[in-house]
C-alpha cells in the first residue's frame, strides 16, 4: 500500500466531475489547509449525503454559542474516534486538537487513555460523559447530568458534548467502513512549535 | 410519567416559534401521518442540527436508487437500533417497517434476534453485516464484503447499509441522551390488517 | 419459512401421542387461550422434562403470595428474555404482560430499554435487580439487596425476582436452541383495547 | 463465617418441619452420600419449587438414554458453572464428575479452562456447545449442530447438552444469589484413589 | 494426551543439557519438593527469558517485606489466574496457596468466585483491587487506593499486589500459549490434613 | 499537572541514592538518548524488580537471534500497549517504532487500528497473533500457529511475539497503576526526518 493514497473501497470522483458547491467548499478549504482532507473526497460520491454530512459537521463545530472552545470539541472528537478505533478521526482531528489547544501532546494522551492525559478536571468530566455516550448511550441517567453541572457546563453544552460524540460516532463508522486513509499531513501539525501546522 | 408526553430533558419548542422551514416540514409530516413524530420535535431547539439530520435523513431513505427496498431500510434501523437499545427508533421504524414489507410480526423479530427473523437470507446477510457496522466496524473487512456479494449487493447497496447503520447510530444517541419518547401511535401501526397504521 | 408453522430443531408430537396429563394441560390451555402456546409443544418430546417445567413454572407464576403482582412477574421475565435475545419468551410474555398491567406499551419498553419504560421506581428497582441477577449473578451483593428494601420488597420477594430471572434464563436458552417461534396470536394480545387478547 | 456453615440468605427450615416428601428424599440422599448436599437445604424453604427442580434435575441427569455419560453429564455442569462462577455447582458437581469419570484432574481442568483439559475430542465439542448455549445461545445455529455430528452426537444428545446447560444456568443463578455454600466434603470427593469418594 | 506429560508448544531440553545454574537451581526446587514444577523445564529452551522470569518471581515472593503474608501472595496469583484461565498458574499456586494459609478449600473457592470465598475483609479488598489491575488496570483510579487503605494496606503493599498480578498475567499468558500443563502433583497437594502437602 | 514531570504514585528515588548497577545503566541510556526514559526511575523504588524487569527486557529485545526485526518487535509493543491503554508504553515504544522502521506513521496506524496500518501481510499475522495473546491467551490454539506458519515465522519466533507482549502485558499494568507519565521527548522523536530524533 502507498502511503500517501486516499484507499476507499468506494469511489473517488475527480474534483472537475463534483456539483459546484462540493468543489467549490473542497478548493476552499484546500486554500485554508494546503490539502484536502480525505473525507471531503471520499464522501463526494454522494452528494446529498455529502452536503448533509457537512452541514451536520458546521452546525456541531462552526458556532460561537455554548461553553466548549474549540480545543475541547476536538477532544471529544479524538477521545470517542479512538474508542471506535477510528484511524481517519484520530489522526485528522488529533492535529486540529493540538493546534487549538496549542498543547503537542493531548491527542496522543486522550487517545489512548484520557483518564491519563494533561487535561483539566472539566475536560475530565466532559470526556467521561463523551465515552458514556459513545459506548453505553442507553444507561445515560441523571446522575452523569449530575456529574457535569459543578464543572458549569449548561444543558446546552451537554447538548454539544452528546451530539458531537453521536455525529464523529457516524462518521467513524463510514471511515472504517470505507477504509479512509488520514492525510500524511496531518501526522505532524500541530506537534512541532511555532510551525504553521 | 403520563404515557404520552415527548419528555426530552432539553427544550421542546412550540410550533409557532419555529424558523418557516422547520414549521413546514412538521406540519407536511402531521398531515401525513395524523401526528408529529417526536423527533421532529426534540431535535428542534436546534434548527441547523435538525435541517442536517433531516437531509441526511432524506438522503438516505427518500431516494429511488439502489436495491435496498424501503422495507429493508427500515429493518436495517430497527435491526441495529435494537442493538442500541433505542425505544424511539425501534418503535417508530419499527413501525414503518411493518408497513412497508406488509408484515406485522417482523419488526418485533428482528429487534430481539434477527437470526430468528422471518426473512429472506439476503436480508439476513444484510442484517449480519449492519450489526458489524454497529458493533464492530473497525473489524469489517473483506470476507464481510464477499459475503453480501453473493445476494446480489452492490458496492452501493453496500455503501447505503453502512450508511444507514452509521446514521441511526447517531440518531439512536441522541434519543437515548435526550429521553427522547416514541409517539404512542407508533406501537401499534402495521399491527392490525388493513388499519390506516 | 411459513410464517405460523413451530420450527422446532426437534420432533413435535401430535397431541394424540402424548401422555394423558401432557394432552389434558395442553387442551386446557388451548380453551383458555385459543391456540396451544408452542413451548407446551415443543418440550413435549421430553415428558419427563415438560412435567418438571411446568411445575416450576406453576410454581413461580401461579401462586397468591408475595407482593409482586402478575404483571411484574411478567415485566421481569420480558426484561430479561430480551436481554437473553429469546424471541419466543419476549413476544410470548409481553403479551401476558401487556393484559396483566392493561398497559399496551410497556412490553416493547422493557424489551428495548427498561430504564426508559413508564413502570413505577418500585418496578425499576426490580427489574434492575433482574438484570444483575439474569446477566452478572455472581456479583449479586448485599448492595443489590439494600437497593430492593425501600420499596417494600421481602425477602420471599426478592427470592420470586431471583427465581422467576433464573427460570425463564432456563426457557430463553432451550428456546433458543431449539428454534421455538412464538405462536403469531402473541404478537397483537393486550395491544388493542377492548380486544379479549 | 464459619467454614462448615450454609449460610444461605433465605431461611434453611429444619428438617422435622419439612413435608413428607422433602424429608424421605433428603434422608435418602444423607445416607446415601453420608451427608446432606447444601442444595436440598436451601431450596427447601420453597416446597414446590424443590419439587420441580429435584423433578428436572432427575429427568436430566437420572436416565438411561442417549450417549452421553453421567461423567459427560457432569462435565458439562462442571464446565458452565464455572464460566457463570458458580461456586456450589462447581465444586459439588466437580466432585461426582470426578468419580465418574475416575479421573481426579478432570475436574480443576474442565472449570478453568477445557480447551486444556485430559478430554476426548468428542468431550471437547460438547463442551464448546455447551459454553454457548450457556453464554450466547442466541447465536446458536446450524454451523453449532454440524460441528458436533461427527463425533456421533444425535439430536437427542444435543437437546440434553443443551437442557443440562440451560437447567444448571438456573441452579447456578439461584445459588450465586442466596449465597449457597458447598459442603466441605465435596472438596476432596474423588481425589484420592481408592477413597470411598 | 497421557495425563503426566508436559506438553509444550516448545522444545524442553534435558536437564542435563542446560545452563549450570539453571541446572542447580531446578534440582534444588525438586530436592524440597520432591518433583520438578514444569515451569521450570517449560521455559528453560530460552535461560535468558528464564533468569529474568526467576529473578522476577523471587523479587516478588520471596522476600520478608511488606505485610502481605505468603498465603496472600499466594491468593493473588490464584484469583487473577483463574480470571486468566491459565490452568497451570491456578493448579500450582492454588496447592501453595492452601498450604501457606492451611486452608485446604480455599484455593478452590477464590478460583471460581473469589467474592463467595472464606477470607477476610482485608483479603477481599486486595483481591478486588487485584482483579482491577487484572483487567481493567487502564481504570485504576484515587477511588482504588482509599478502598485499600482502611485494611492496612501501605503504599509498599499496594505496590505488591499490583506487581504480582501484573507479572502472572505475563506467566499466565506463556503457560496458556504453550500448553504447559501443571504436574498432577500439585493437584492434590495442601487438601489432605497432615499430608507433607 | 505540569507536563514533565515524572507523576508516578510510588517515590521515585534520585539518581545518587539508587544502586551502583541501576545507576550506571541509566547514565548510560542517557547518554545514549539524551534523557532517562521514566520507567527506569519509576521502577528504581524497586531494585531486585527493577532487575528482574531489565534483564528480561533485555533478553526480548536486544538479541540478534530469530527473524522478527527490532521494528516488528516494537510494533508488537506498540499495538497491544494501545490495547491496553497503556499511554506509557505507546508513547515511548511508539517512538522507537518509527525509528526503527523508518516509518513516521506506522505507530499511530498500529495503536488505533492495526488493521488499517501501512504493514506487511506478515506483520498483520503477527499482530493478529499478539492481539490474541494479549486479549484472548487462554483460546490460543492450533489455528492460530498454523495462520503464522505461511508467514515464514519459526516457533522461535512465535515465542517471540508471544513473549514480548506477555512482557509488555506486564509493564503496561505497572505503568497504569503508578501514573508512570512518557517523557516528553518522546512523542516527537521519529516523526520529522532527519531529526535527532
């Protein structure tokens, strides 16, 4: 296997044969990154569900309402994507994490057992709640609320931390599934100081 | 607890406050189905999520290609919802499951074992490989691949039951998080011959 | 497979073969009920064996003492039939359930999730003890006994909780193996008001 | 706690207040085995549940049909309850498997792990079926019956694999939860050549 | 398989053919107990892998710090190799365990549910702090330690109980990949009052 | 917690007080590394373990016998430690991965999903194998050699990969237990070219 080849067992289309707004959002977020991120290609086969998938992506990670910075969504996004065994998450929002968190080592730590990482008693009790949700959504009572209001999360923000956890919970299913390779690129950001990444 | 109320642990707006397009839709899904399904509801103190979840919804279910039967689209929800031990969607596809494939005992089959299930064993291949795509998709390989193939999947077909699975996967989390109710009149639909259900 | 015939892995014999105190049971239950449930004829191969079952089971369900009421009786054996993924005990017994408590709904609501069922912290504290006991009965501890006493369960009460779980865990597995299907008049019983299900 | 006690957490009635019929067949069994099995104790405050379950317990395992041993009998109850950590059934019927099967070792083998046990290949698939009627038997299907037909098991083999499995997952139940203690003079039965065990 | 044999996956030289002080070391473990223990033989085609796993053991157990007595040690190494299904490990340490503690059926008891065994309170909270370490060592938390604290347990002890479980997990892992089976010796050993045992 | 420092819950001992042997050897890691990797102080507490630990360390991973490279024995590492939530050991072993290997991304691809991993066949037979060490010792049987032998591994080598993740079995639940923090160096080295690292 080349290392640096998209590999999913659907197919890829060419960015000339995508709808506009694919593209279009696609050569914008390769302006914003220097790369495409695979999953943008990798689900544009469909379009709907792409369009869906995004729109879906935006409302949970692009807002300004509610508690968690962006470090944090990052956090439950690697903390969950690694109990799924999900490489494609891990890797691509593990850089995301570092750069916004500015800390090089979190994803790494949260990844493997966030129970061990250098994260704040919040972020603690945030990320439990995350894998109650990823694993065991169905025995979710009030005493996991109970457990998150001294940390002064709101009902909105519980919101957040449950949806996000349930959205990148859909999402690692499709990389699995498809066998999504992460960019190379992603491996390095964030790790290495004052790099753009 | 009175049977009948939505009972989410997060605001359930009423229909007068929606955004136009949010009060539509319910109203088109009201006069169809004589009630608005609660989800409609609960998800609707969050107006971007909901439109995402609904294309979404529709991307998958509302569409004309593919070999997956409406019937088998709802088995594959109410099959791994089960597995989720989500009450709302297990109830209410389950639900629109006896309708579509004109036979009442089978949604009440799948949810406990689909190996008992009287069904076609293509739909049993599909059932075996949504569960995996639910439990274990960092697992699926390509002996679950060749073994849909025989029944006549295509790479497509392949794609909308993992699709699906993942979709659910996320809605299941969200109706579990949320104490989410199934509307009462989903119980009994498609129980009773020739009954408007 | 047709939908009403007993797929049986084993021999069903005609009821003009049986001992006289199988037939004479089987034919009362047949004028009480309208059809022979299909366990009694499923067993009937062993008549040592069905003999013994049935007084177990008369011994557990047909008896005036102790507080839990027949509904419960029929709550605990839905619950954890359905954690046992035994379809025959579920359908079966949620029917009785559904005509014992005249609540339609609440058999699919232990079967999925008894968290999320409309039944009283009584009956969650019990069926919660069910579970340990039908999934866990090792780590049964004085813990698990406390958690039943606020609500006004004896001893012989608990012991009925116990036993009934390890019972129909019993049933559910020689169901399972065997194939047993439940008979299709369980499925609609006690799910329409007025009906004599 | 006293070595030597039953500590059962039901009450163990005397054996003068016990009915006729409980008290004959456990003085048979005292002077049969010198010793009253724990068993006939602790269930006794329930007359009519001992009745069914000495009942079963007799069809299962006091017959002369089929192919199966009373060693292999034993085997398999011994082999069960270990997996659902059965102390009583485990070292009581550990005990008679060892006389039986002459073999003092057999029993610590098959309890810990029978893939490593001084077993026949024939033992060992009866066991591999047992361990999952016993922990999955909802997966059972006919890959688990083809499995066993060569080393000459007939269906009515299987069944009473099955229902030894299934009636000692009750028994194993009930003694894990009323705390039931084996007889110390189980411990030893069996071990030494040429003891009266 | 003849009952006495060794049977491992791997080579096991002749005494005569190995390293001197692997040599003596074996001939004075059969000097005191009258046989060779097939540990010693079973590893000793690699004597680097063999010092160090020695080295190790004794580090572990033969030493006279640190309050856990000999028995306890002993106790450890029985529950978690049962949870381990290492038979070798659960038949030789079970014989010392029921020698050092002079208590012949204790062995029996923690291997099969160590909850239900005759132990102290003290020794109950070791051996579930054991069984953490065992199998959910990534979970270990403050919550862990406070539980040990009131028996008496140090910080040096803590250490002990969580070093020995973690090195016969490493023991138990060789001896089921191998085969290695324990010497019918040991079976025996410790049940029989005044026996040299 | 601040980010270098050691955190392990047992005293870590300086440098001067620490036996001449422990001392030297971790002067000269050291040197050789730049830093002194934690777990030989968070051991040192300990010096007949810390050893015992070394030596047989030692004896897995510094010999040129057998033909499992330096590469597929840190990969064996890498991937059961992740396995095993063992931050420790993924971050350092990790690092030492992708330098042996050349392969700046083959340790996060083996400790999310060693599946998805940029990997020979034969080294995925090897993890395969060492997963089932690692999860499933006890089911370990001649399926699982005779799936290494086409893969050119010797039993020799076998014992290798079983040996190395039986070792790191054990290292994984010490480093859990104390808290053992990786070295920051760590996480960095072998993913830029041509670094020191």
């Amino acid at each position: 296997m080349k290392d640096n080849e998209l590999t999913s067992r659907w197919p890829v289309p060419e960015l000339a044969d995508l709808p506009a707004d694919l593209r279009e959002r696609i050569l914008e977020v390769q302006a914003k990154a220097g790369f495409v991120p695979n999953v943008f290609l990798a689900l544009a086969h469909r379009p709907a569900e792409w369009r869906a998938f995004m729109a879906y992506h935006d409302a949970l990670l692009v807002k300004d309402t509610g508690s968690l910075t962006k470090g944090e969504r990052e956090m439950i996004i690697t903390t969950t994507s690694a109990a799924n065994h999900c490489l494609y998450c891990v890797v691509a929002h593990g850089a995301i994490l570092r750069i916004h968190e500015k800390k090089p080592l979190v994803a790494d730590q949260v990844a493997i057992n966030h129970r061990k990482a250098d994260i704040t008693p919040r972020q603690r009790a945030m990320l439990d709640f995350a894998m109650k949700v990823c694993q065991h959504s169905h025995e979710v009572d009030d005493a996991d609320f109970s457990a998150l209001r001294p940390h002064g999360f709101s009902d909105d923000d519980i919101w957040d931390i449950a949806a996000i956890t349930a959205f990148f919970g859909l999402s690692n299913r499709l990389a699995n599934v498809s066998g999504m390779r992460p960019n190379d690129e992603f491996y390095l950001m964030g790790r290495v100081p004052r790099s753009k990444g």
